[in-house]
C-alpha cells in the first residue's frame, strides 16, 4: 500500500510533464505560425509554387517574418500564395517588393523570400499584393547540369584522344625540342612586335596630320577650312581659264595671220610674195648704204676744212671735258 502513492506523484508528474511539453508545443506551433502576435496578411501570384505548402516560412531579406496561410489556384496559369505577416516587419516591405519562392539551404523545405528594391514605395497595408518573379525550377535546373556534365565529358574524353596523339607523335617532339625553330619563333614574335609599334607610330601620325588638317595648319587645312583661300583659289583658276581661252584665241588669230602672210595676203604677204617690190626693196637699202657711205665721207672731209675744223675741235674738247668729269 505504501507504493501507490508513489506511483500516483510519479503518474501525475508524467502527467504534468506531459502537458506541459503539449502547451510548449503548441505554443511554439502558434509562434511559428504567427497565432499569438500581431499579424497581417498579403498575397502574391505565382506561375509554379514548386511544392510550396501552407505553414512554410516567409522570409524577407533572409529574416522569417511570417509564414504561408494558403494556397490556391486562381487559374491554368497563376497560383494566388496568401501570406501572414508579423506586424513589425510591415514598415520594411514596400509595395514595389518582389516575392520568389526558395528553398531552405540546397535541398531544404520551400519557402518564400520577399526582397525589397531600390526605387521608393510605400509600406503594403493588409491585403496588398505584390510583385512576384518566376521561381528556379530544380527540375530544368538538374536538367542543364546533366547536359553540362555530358559535354565536359565528351570534351575531356577528346583532351584524352589528343593527349594520346601528342604522347606518341615523335615529329612534335622533335619539333619542340629543335632550338633553332625556337629561335626562328622568337624572332618572328619580335618582328610582330616591331611591325605592331610601326602600324601604331602610323595611325598616330595619320591621326596627328587628321587633327592639324582639321585645325586648318597647312596647305591642306588651309584648303578645307580657310573660305577666303579656297575663293582666291576659285578665282585664280577662273582668270587661267579665261588667260587659257585667251591665249587659244592669240594662236588661232596668230595661225590665220601666218596663213594669209603665206597666201601672200597684207603688206607683209606681199612684201614676201612679189618678187618686183623685194627687188625695188633691195635697191632701196643699197641706195641708202650708198648715201650713208657719202655722207660719212663729206663729214670726214669737213673735219679738215679749215672753215669747220675750229667748231670739231670745241666738240672734242667738250667730250673729253664731259668724260674726265
């Protein structure tokens, strides 16, 4: 008899201990689902929630601020997601905020992230829906990575074939191993070096002279950029085009006077042609070489006749006078 009262605290502790452990739970349930607090809710469309399920967590900026109340399919397209949130994180999401649906780590539960943006809003009131962006489907994801791991090993699977071809080719080696190609290949890296900087010298001197034309130095900029040189010039060739109109005019003038001069036509044409008047010509000029000849002889005598000698005197001393001064 003395044990069943033992037994009776032990089974009300147990009890007890029971029961409390049940309120923890519930509790902890209730907080985790936001019974207890101060809450208010939200909604976001979603294309493909990805196995989503009431009670997962809420997230913004990493942080739980609420969890998942409901999900339901608003149409063929677009699964309406109704979110509660604890009051205390209102005043940090904005209106403009972006909802994705997450995972928990790399294989974890899903859950949603809510991030804010940079342009200003307003904080959401209850009921407010926001912005969402399609989820990362794992599936299409797993997908790719396999498609990727099936490339890098067909890649790797023809590095090895290379690698096998290179080992067991002696010419390569040979190749690699001769010095004086080695020395050829460096030579040839300088040349290509040098012909890099010259080409460089070059279109740093084609962009100088580009520059100074444009600038008018020169006679090219001067050309392009100076109006009154480019009217003088305009000017000076159309005075050598008209001096060239002119002086074709001179010579077909010049060649029509030839010819009438050689068809005997004019004084010049006859004096030419008629052999009478070149005769009387000729006879004229012996006539007056004659005439000159006398007349020189009667001044010579004149020198010498005592009535002029005196005056010839006073004329030479008069010359050399001149000519000593």
């Amino acid at each position: 008899m003395k044990t069943k009262p033992m037994d009776n605290t032990k089974l009300g502790l147990f009890v007890l201990a029971g029961l409390l452990f049940l309120i923890f739970s519930l509790y902890m349930i209730g907080r985790n689902r936001n019974l207890f607090g101060s809450t208010f809710t939200i909604q976001a469309s979603f294309q493909n929630v990805s196995g989503l399920m009431p009670g997962n967590n809420v997230r913004f900026s990493g942080i739980d601020v609420g969890t998942v109340r409901e999900i339901a399919i608003e149409s063929d397209t677009s699964i309406l997601v109704t979110m509660v949130i604890d009051k205390g994180a209102r005043r940090f999401i904005k209106k403009n905020s972006v909802a994705s649906v997450g995972t928990d780590g790399l294989m974890g539960n899903q859950l949603i992230n809510i991030n804010s943006v940079k342009e200003v809003a307003a904080p959401v009131e209850e009921g407010d829906k926001i912005y969402s962006k399609k989820p990362i489907e794992t599936d299409a994801m797993l997908r790719t990575l396999n498609i990727t791991n099936d490339n890098i090993a067909a890649i790797t699977n023809d590095l090895r074939k290379i690698t096998r071809k290179i080992n067991n080719s002696n010419s390569l080696w040979q190749l690699l191993s001769d010095t004086l190609i080695a020395k050829d290949l460096k030579q040839a890296a300088v040349n290509i070096r040098l012909a890099g900087k010259n080409a460089s010298y070059a279109a740093s001197e084609v962009a100088d002279l580009a520059k100074s034309i444009k600038q008018g130095q020169g006679l090219a900029g001067a050309l392009i950029s100076d109006t009154v040189l480019v009217s003088n010039l305009k000017g000076s060739l159309a005075d050598i085009h008209k001096a060239s109109q002119e002086t074709a005019k001179a010579a077909n003038d010049l060649g029509d006077l030839l010819k009438n001069v050689k068809e005997g036509g004019g004084t010049v044409g006859a004096l030419l042609s008629d052999t009478l008047v070149l005769h009387k010509l000729n006879n004229s000029l012996e006539n007056i070489e004659e005439g000159t000849a006398r007349f020189s002889e009667n001044m010579e005598a004149m020198k010498h006749n005592f009535l002029f000698r005196r005056y010839f005197k006073k004329q030479e001393k008069a010359k050399r006078k001149s000519g000593d001064e």
